[in-house]
C-alpha cells in the first residue's frame, strides 16, 4: 500500500537563487540529503518550448511502428535516437520496462575531441521541426541544470562554478518517453525500480500520475506529485558516489495506472545530465569522515561508470 507519510517532497522556487543564493542552495541540498529528489517551479525552461515539445514528441511515438524502428541502431547502447518498446530492463528486475524512448544528445562540431565517445544524433524525417525543437529544448535544460549545480556545489561547500568545466561539453541525454496503453493484466510495470547513472536528472511530465520513491525513513513508496508546470530534479549515482552518499540516488519507478487508465498513453521527458566522458568521478575529500568513510578509495571515469551501468541495465551486450 501506498505510504502518505507527513514529509513530503518541497517544492522550490529557483527564482530564489537570484535572490539569495545560499539559502536556495541550502533548501535544495537539504531536500536532496532527506530524499534524494526535490520538485523546482520557475526553472526557466519557457513554457511554448515546453508545448512544442510534447505535441513532436506524441507526433513522434505516432508514428509507424517500422519507421521508428529505422532509427534504431543496434548495438549502440540506446545512446541516439529510437530504443524500442521492451527494451530496457531495470537492475536486478524480472521483466522489461513498457516503454519506449528517443534519445537526444548533444550536437557537437565536427572533430570535436569528445566524438569518439559522444555519438551524433539521430534526427527522424517525421515530424517537421524537431531537430530545432529539441536542439533548443536541450540548451534551455542545460541552462537549468547548470543553475541547479551551482546551488549543489555551495550546499556541498564547494565555489559555486566549480561543476562548470566538469559539465562543459558532458554527455547529457535528453529522453523522450512514451509509456504505450497496456492491458489490465500486463506483466511488470512502466520503469521498474532503479537509480539514474548521472549527475542529476530533470524530469517534466511528471504531473501524470505514476512516479514514485522509495522513501528511506518510512521504507514505504511515496508519490511525487509536482505542481503543473514544475519540473521534478533526482539525484543520480555520479553525484551520490561524488559525494560519499552525502546526497543520495534515490530509488524510483513508474508505477502502472488503474485500470480504467490503462488505455491512455503517459510521456514524459528527462534530462540526464552527464559530465564529460573523461571527467574522474572522485570521492570529495569534505565528505569523508570518521563516521562517514570513503565508500569509493578507487576513481573511476565518468565514460567507464557508464558503460558499466549501461551493461546492467541490457542495453550495452557483454
């Protein structure tokens, strides 16, 4: 049964952190320590993009089951353009996620020293206009996700830029999602159980029921249910190995509708935002402490952490 505890997620204005940094970043990285999750109104993504966005996005997942399929490539790890229905599969879970994905990443220039790692987007013919929209879409994430970083790096003590050369040109995934109808008697859920791989995520669409953590005080599953238009910030296992556990990767999934909703689409959209391929993910030493011992003594780079993850969640082959 679903927990209804008195702690709930907060809801922040990043508004506030022109106004006063330090406390914006103090109520922020609090809401990370106690949930691992906060829910941030007035993030600056502007609302026609956002519109725009979700109308290419249904038109997108409308379209032919082998057109989508055209632009999928087998054997990339789902790392550009269309991962098919049934294809991801949460860690350690028995049955694959009901979803199925777009991935954008970031457009580099030619001969970039990052494009080996980095792979170019796929762009679909259908609909007209998406390439613009979402190049756009994905800067105005990047934009608030370099807000939001900043505010991590005072709550953590650190100078407020000093997550910019980390991030500068990182492989950020911008994630469309489609969660297809399904039957009343389905097997398995929308997203299973899990963690994100990256730094932080920044989830819109998230006003449709569905999303839930594990709340590590009750132990119970709590819904998170953001305000329309506010847009739900996690905190991923780059960061939480970064930190020393100081701010946790929560455990989320997407729960199925009832089902008298189980013939209606959900779609949402996440940014997972990536530090560069070759940044070293190591542990903070102002995290370490007696009580709090260094869980990570061996760094690890950003392009190795994800490769692992991605073998375990199946779309990398061993």
């Amino acid at each position: 049964m679903l927990d209804t505890p008195a702690a709930q997620v907060p809801t922040l204005s990043l508004k506030d952190q022109d106004r006063d940094p330090d406390g914006f970043a103090a109520a922020l990285g609090g809401s990370f320590e106690r949930f691992g999750f906060a829910i941030v109104a007035d993030h600056g993504v502007p609302q026609p993009l956002i519109d725009r966005a979700w109308a290419e996005t249904a038109a997108l997942f409308a379209l032919p089951e082998e057109e989508k399929r055209g632009y999928h490539i087998p054997g990339g790890g789902g790392a550009r353009g269309y991962t098919p229905f049934k294809t991801e599969i949460a860690k350690d879970a028995r049955h694959v996620d009901l979803k199925e994905f777009w991935h954008v990443g970031r457009e580099l220039p030619p001969g970039h020293r990052y494009a080996g790692e980095m792979a170019a987007n796929v762009w679909p013919a259908r609909p007209e206009g998406f390439r613009d929209t979402f190049v756009e879409m994905f800067a105005a994430f990047d934009r608030a996700g370099d807000r939001l970083l900043s505010a991590i790096a005072r709550h953590l003590g650190l100078a407020p830029d000093w997550f910019d050369p980390a991030v500068k040109d990182g492989n950020s995934v911008l994630r469309l999602l489609h969660y297809p109808p399904i039957p009343a008697d389905a097997e398995g859920v929308r997203a299973g159980a899990h963690e994100d791989i990256n730094l932080i995520t920044l989830l819109l669409g998230a006003e449709e029921a569905g999303l839930e953590l594990l709340d590590r005080d009750s132990g119970r599953w709590l819904a998170i249910k953001p305000p329309e238009g506010a847009m739900v910030v996690n905190v991923g296992d780059m960061l939480q190995r970064l930190t020393n556990h100081v701010l946790p990767s929560t455990t989320h999934r997407v729960v199925n509708p009832p089902p008298e909703r189980r013939g209606h689409s959900r779609y949402s959209m996440p940014f997972f935002l990536h530090p560069a391929p070759d940044f070293l993910i190591e542990t903070l030493p102002q995290t370490i402490t007696a009580d709090r011992p260094n869980r990570y003594p061996a760094p690890i780079t950003a392009n190795g952490y994800l490769h692992e993850r991605l073998v375990e969640i199946g779309l990398i082959k061993k």
